[in-house]
C-alpha cells in the first residue's frame, strides 16, 4: 500500500524548497503544480477513481488551470492533442509554452515538462549518491542509460555521457537502453531507430547520431511529427553515411524484439523513470555533468584505466534539445 500521508510529506518538503526561488524563475512553479496534481490523482486513483474510466481532454486541461489558479500562476491552455495513449497539453505561463502530457486515466506525467531550472535537492546530489558505495567493481564495468528518447532529462544524461564513452569506450561498456514511450509513439519509433543504427552500425555509430539528434533544437521543435521529422532526419543520414533504408527495414521487425528485450530489462531492475544510470547491474545517482559521471564508471574497475586521471567538464548541459 502506499502511505499516502508520508508522500504528501515529502512533496511539501520539495515544495518549500522549491517556493524560495520562484519569484526569480516563475517557470520553478509548474513543478509545484504537477507535484499537487500527482498527490490528488494518487488518492482518487486508490479509491477507485479515475483509474475506472477516461477522462477527456479537456478535463485534463481544465484540472491543469484550476491547480494553477489556486496557486496564483496565470496559465493558459494553448492547444490539446489525443496523441493515441496520451494527451498532450500545451500551456502558456509568463507568455512561455510548456507541453504537458497527461495519461489518459488521468496520471500526470510529470516529465513533459521542461522547466528552466531544477530543485536544489535535484541539481546536487549527496556526496554518497556522486560516489555509491555499493557498486560492484569490475575489469570492464557495464554502463547501462535507460532513457525515454525524447525525455527532456534523458537528453541532458545522454550529453553529459557523449565526453565519457569517447573517452573510456575501449575500457567500458556503454548502452543505451529503452524503457518505453512516455511522450508517444513517436518516442517508440525513435528508440527503434536508435537500436537499428547501433545494431547496424555500432555503438561508436549511435553516439556519433544521438550527438547530431539531441543538440538539434529544430527535430524538438517537431513534437515527433513525421512529416517534420523527415526534414531532418535524413540529413544526419547523410552526414553519418548511414543507409535509411536498411535502418527502416531493421526498425520493422529485428528492432522491435531488441526493444521490449531493453523493456523488460527495466522492469527486472524497477527502472520507470528517465534517466537512470546503472553500473554493474546497481542503480546510481550522480549529477550530470560529464565529471560526475566519469568518476562514478572509473570508480567501478577493479583497476582504473589511466583515463580516469582525465578531467573533464564539470558543467551540466541544458535539459531538452540544443
């Protein structure tokens, strides 16, 4: 069972954190909004609520406002999408849109929002997240990214990860894995196509696609629409001399097992949320900058390469596309 009074304890400890700074960055907000939301969706879901029928559309969005009203933030619903499993929201705070995307039983999903700035608790972690203690060590350590594609903190982890594989690929074991679509199908068929071109092509290939995918602020601009997508998409082909054709025709059938195999590795493991780092098999915390990560992979050699004694940036990349 869910202690439903010791989660609203630790939302409202976020929240008083999170109140301080918001009069300097009134998108911290929308954290709050969706922090309320979660503990009230929770509870009607537990008794039987939501989780028995749909909510439409328009529902969702006017929960969104009302929430929002009550906390004195001036919100506006923009557009609404049916994006097939999901509802996509789009808001205006401050003249700013946000898309939010709303599971249809009425769960918010909570990472659809990009805000411009994150939680004290979240951008630093504790001396003993950077540095975890019970990581198995190994010759050669597996590093496993379970990222949704286009979840706006997967995008910044993979990033922060870009320095760290080129500079310890020969020594480690980097993977990118799936562990679903949040945001729609078109998460899915990108998370197909990643798995094509690493199956394809090697990892080396992946690395070399996903640093063209995630700092290309116009295929975000797409909301993965296909038709928009396919302005872009087919350059980075081109620039990495990767064959289309044999990528679609991989994505169709061989990508789709190698894709719930990743699923159903997340699962063995809890994983549900974007990013989650793994190192030999344990789930670790560190902050996302290429430094931290590097130092949390070099920790786990039975022998550190002498790579290790590398720094590199302590900088933390921009969440989302770009």
């Amino acid at each position: 069972m869910i202690d439903e009074e010791k989660i609203i304890k630790e939302i409202e400890k976020k929240e008083h954190k999170v109140l301080k700074n918001i009069r300097n960055n009134p998108w911290i907000a929308i954290n709050i909004i969706l922090g309320i939301l979660i503990i009230v969706l929770l509870i009607i879901t537990f008794n039987g609520g939501l989780t028995k029928k749909s909510v439409s559309v328009d529902d969702a969005g006017a929960k969104i406002t009302e929430f929002a009203q009550t906390r004195g933030i001036d919100l506006k619903i923009i557009e609404t999408k049916d994006m097939g499993s999901l509802y996509e929201v789009i808001v205006s705070i401050n003249g700013e849109e946000l898309p939010l995307y709303i599971t249809k039983d009425g769960q918010y999903f909570v990472q659809g929002a990009i805000p411009l700035s994150e939680t004290e608790e979240s951008q630093t972690p504790t001396t003993e997240e950077t540095n975890p203690k019970n990581v198995p060590k190994s010759d050669k350590p597996i590093i496993e990214a379970f990222i949704f594609s286009y979840c706006p903190y997967g995008l910044q982890f993979e990033k922060a990860l870009f320095p760290v594989y080129d500079l310890l690929k020969d020594k480690a074991d980097f993977r990118i894995m799936a562990i679903g679509a949040m945001h729609g199908e078109y998460e899915k068929i990108e998370s197909l196509r990643q798995i094509s071109i690493e199956k394809l092509y090697g990892t080396d290939k992946l690395f070399s696609y996903l640093k063209e995918f995630n700092n290309n602020v116009e295929i975000g601009s797409c909301r993965g629409d296909a038709v928009c997508l396919d302005k872009y998409i087919p350059d980075i082909y081109i620039k990495l001399k990767i064959d289309k054709s044999k990528v679609e025709n991989y994505m169709r059938e061989d990508a789709l097992k190698i894709y719930d195999e990743q699923n159903a590795r997340a699962n063995s493991l809890g994983i549900s949320g974007s990013p989650t780092f793994v190192i030999n098999d344990a789930q670790v915390q560190v902050e996302r900058t290429p430094d931290a990560i590097k130092e949390a992979v070099c920790n786990a050699f039975n022998t550190a390469p002498a790579e290790c004694s590398n720094v590199i940036s302590k900088d933390s990349p921009s969440p989302g596309f770009g």
